[in-house]
C-alpha cells in the first residue's frame, strides 16, 4: 500500500539586509533557485512550497533569563 507523507524543513538563517522584506526575498531567492536545481528535491521528495517569515533577532524569541524574571514575580 502507498502512503503519502507531508514533510517540512525547519530552519533559520541570519541575513544581512536593509529590512524584513529583503531579507525574506534573498533567502526565498537562493531557495528557490537550489530545490529547482535539485533533481531530487524535485523528483524524488517533490518539493511543493518554501515558506517563511522575517523578524528582527530576538524580537519574537524570550530568552530564559526575562521568562524567569516574570515567573518570580507573578
């Protein structure tokens, strides 16, 4: 019997940019461009989508530090 799977990469990469938007379209670039050469990203694991969004380093991420602080004072 075949089964389908769903698979997604993760991952997160620092880029040198003048804002959000560019840095999302340089990554999106040198991604799309590698999978479309990759037969067997192409091929074999048929890649369908890349995704991913912009944030300023640190913004959404609360580092263990502050999460402590606002536990001890609750």
């Amino acid at each position: 019997m075949k089964y389908k799977v769903h698979w997604i990469i993760d991952g997160i990469m620092e880029i040198e940019a003048s804002s959000k938007e560019e840095a999302e379209n340089i990554l999106q670039k040198d991604l799309e461009d590698y999978v479309k050469n990759s037969d067997q990203l192409m091929n074999k694991f048929i890649a369908k989508s890349i995704q991913g969004t912009g944030y300023g380093a640190g913004t959404d991420e609360v580092k263990d530090d502050e999460k402590s602080d606002d536990e001890k004072n609750t």
